[in-house]
C-alpha cells in the first residue's frame, strides 16, 4: 500500500525546536516532500528528500531513512506564524503520484 | 508567473447534482493532480494528468473524474452528488515529476 503516517497535533513554545515525524509505505516510494498549509490557505512545498540524510533550508531541514521507512521535519527557532499544519508527502508510482500524511497540526506558545 | 488558478473557488450543489472544477496550471506545468480535503480524511489524491492522459488514479469511485486539455487547463467532474462529497478540492501543477508541487486555492464544495 501507499500510506503515511505522522501525530495528529504538536505543541511548541516559541523559540524553541520542534521536530514531526513521519513513517511511510516502502511500495513504490520514490521521496519524501514536505508541505506547510496554513488555516485557509493552499499547501505551500517546504522540502524534499529522495536520499538519506538531512536536507537544510534556513530554519527548516527535513530528513530521511529509507531503511527505517522513516523522515522527520525540523523546525528550529519556532516563530508564531510557524503556527500551521504540516503534512509529509511520498511520491509514488514513477514519483508522479504523491501520497499525503493525513497532517500535524503545529500550536505555538508565546 | 501567475499561479495555479481554480474556479470558481466556492460551490453550493444540491444532492443529486453534478459539478465541474476547472484548473489552470502555472505556464508551462504539464502535470495537474486533484485532491480532496476534508477535516477528518486530509489530502486525498484524486488523479493525475499529465499531456491529456490520466496517469494515476486514486481509490475515488467513479462518479469522480476528469480530463486535461492541450493547453494543461484541466477539469474534474463530480456526477450524482452526496453530502460526503462536500470538501475542499485542490488542484496542484508541476513540469512532470520534480519534487515541488504548487497548489491552487482549491474549490470549496459544499452538498446540500
């Protein structure tokens, strides 16, 4: 099959580090993305991984384990407006079917 | 450049209807994929389309299709409407198979 899984919601305070994981399906996969979508808005592409390791882009850096099946986003020095669900993605089928995770919902405490 | 564009970008159909959802690509985006959003369900991959063909399908019954024309601008179509098909429908473009899709603001359906 070809599913995602990731924690339902999170809680941070600002400032501080948060990292949400996510577990997946090995048949077909090709990568994992990553998507930020904000109340009302449209999904917003934040990374992708098709090979182990970390990728970094500013505060953000998402990383994978092919043999675990396994990735997680890292969001470091957590601003309010990081206040926002977030869902991995894992392309599929030749990578041109993308699978989304059913979201983390990321709250942020003063 | 202009972004991928969805309209009409909210919808109120009667039970039994049918409704058609357009989506315009970013220039040059060959690739349109549709998703079904739902508080409970999160994003639900419709189909794919890639130059006028289907490419991958969902696990959607068949009252849920679509098409894609030769300028990319592609259509879905939802025929025999139920309640449970109220949602928020997104469309998201790319050049073929690169990492980053970009969404449109989707279509808010909403069944009565």
């Amino acid at each position: 099959g070809q599913s995602l899984e990731q924690p339902s919601e999170v809680t941070a305070v600002e400032g501080a580090i948060v990292q949400i994981n996510c577990t997946y399906q090995t048949s077909g996969f090709y990568g994992l993305s990553w998507y930020q979508q904000h109340d009302g808005g449209a999904p917003t592409f934040l990374s992708y991984n098709a090979l182990d390791g970390l990728e970094e882009t500013g505060r953000f850096s998402s990383f994978l384990s092919r043999s675990d099946s396994y990735g997680y986003l890292l969001l470091q020095e957590l601003q309010m407006k990081d206040s926002a669900s977030y869902f991995c993605a894992g392309r599929y089928s030749s990578a041109s079917k993308i699978i989304f995770g059913s979201g983390t919902r990321l709250s942020i405490r003063p | 450049k202009a972004g991928v564009t969805q309209t009409p970008r909210y919808l109120i159909k009667t039970r039994g209807q049918q409704v058609t959802l357009s989506c315009s690509p970013i220039s040059g985006h060959r690739s349109v994929s549709w998703y079904q959003q739902t508080p409970g369900q999160g994003l639900q991959f419709l189909f794919e389309y890639f130059s006028e063909t289907q490419r991958n399908k969902g696990n959607f019954p068949g009252r849920f299709s679509g098409r894609q024309f030769s300028n990319s601008r592609s259509e879905m179509n939802v025929s025999t409407l139920e309640l449970g098909d109220s949602a928020l429908y997104l469309c998201a473009s790319s050049f073929d198979r690169e990492a980053e899709a970009f969404f449109g603001q989707g279509t808010r359906l909403t069944v009565v």
